[in-house]
C-alpha cells in the first residue's frame, strides 16, 4: 500500500452551474420531484383497485422507497477515483459515468507534468441574467451569485501527446488544498 497514493474526490468538474440556484434544486428535491411524478402515474394505473385507502398507502409506500432509492442510486455525489501506483509505475482514473464507470490506466512515462491551472467562466447572456435578477426580485426571492463569472482552480495530468486529464477542479473562493506537490513527490517529479 506505500506504493500507491489514492486520490478521491467530487470536485472534478470545471464547468458552468446551472441557473437554477443549488439550494433550491438540491440533489434531495430532485429526488422528491422523480418520487412524486412516479406516485401519480402509479395512482393513476392503480384505478382498479377499489380500496382509496389501499390505493393511498400503496402510493406513501412507493413514494419512500423511490425518495430513498433515487437519492442513493440516480442522484448521488459522483466521485472520480486517481490512483498514483508506483509499483506498476501508472495512473488509474475511475471516472463515474451515466450507467457505466469509465476506466483510464496512463503509464508514468506518458505524463509530462502534472500542473495547478484555472478556468473561468463568464456568463454568456447578460441580458437574460438581468431579467431573471428582475423577475426574482419581484417574487422576494434573491438568487446569490447570479451573474458572477466563476473561476476554479484545476489540477491536471499533462500528457506528451498534449492531452490534459483533468483530476480536481475547486472553485477559487473555497480556498481549495491542492495535492501538486504530494503527487510530484510520489511519482518522482521535480517541482517546476
């Protein structure tokens, strides 16, 4: 186990978020949205059943399991799992993907560098966001961080056909602990 450093982590992405604000569409709201879609189309082939009461249990019974059961199985935090072997001299990536788990092995001689970077993001349509700001303010709901470019921090895995791997992605206010040097270290690069 000395030769292999792990790396596990849900910050992976370096992408834009959504307009949605994350509070209110969480990953347990989306599961309460799917469960109760699911209820009212079960209610509604379940029409023969004479019993309401019956009916209306079946449905509170179906709507906890698919609550539970979405958040766990459709809505859970993906991770994407790097592991530095120095035994086998290689890198292991285990990304999350829709329905399978894409698996990446890249030797230590194909890796140039492994690089802190960063990406921002500046909204497309200033415009739009101005009328959505509008539209919030009037209804009393304010949604923080509208309109504000996103920057993050990355770590990537250069390779020397030019290729990145990306394998971290923080947003910048977070302060994010990066572990370039711990990784360098481990595959017996020199700091640049």
């Amino acid at each position: 186990m000395d030769n292999m450093l792990i790396f596990t982590t849900a910050s992976f992405k370096a992408e834009k978020t959504s307009v949605l604000h994350s509070g209110v569409y969480s990953k347990e709201f989306s599961s309460m949205l799917l469960a109760s879609a699911l209820c009212v189309i079960m209610y509604m082939f379940t029409g023969a059943i004479n019993s309401t009461t019956l009916r209306l249990a079946l449905c509170i019974l179906f709507f906890i399991i698919l609550i539970y059961g979405s958040r766990k199985y459709i809505f859970y935090d993906k991770k994407i799992k790097v592991i530095f072997d120095n035994k086998v001299k290689a890198v292991f990536i285990t990304r999350p993907g829709i329905v399978l788990t894409k698996k990446e092995e890249i030797p230590f001689s194909s890796i140039s560098t492994v690089a802190i970077g960063n990406r921002k993001f500046i909204p497309d349509n200033p415009d739009g966001v101005t009328f959505v700001e509008k539209i919030s303010a009037q209804h009393g709901s304010y949604i923080p961080g509208l309109g504000e470019a996103e920057e993050f921090v990355t770590l990537s895995l250069i390779l020397h056909d030019g290729t990145e791997r990306l394998i971290y992605a923080g947003h910048i206010e977070d302060e994010p602990d990066i572990p370039l040097n711990t990784i360098r270290a481990h595959m017996g690069m020199k700091g640049n």
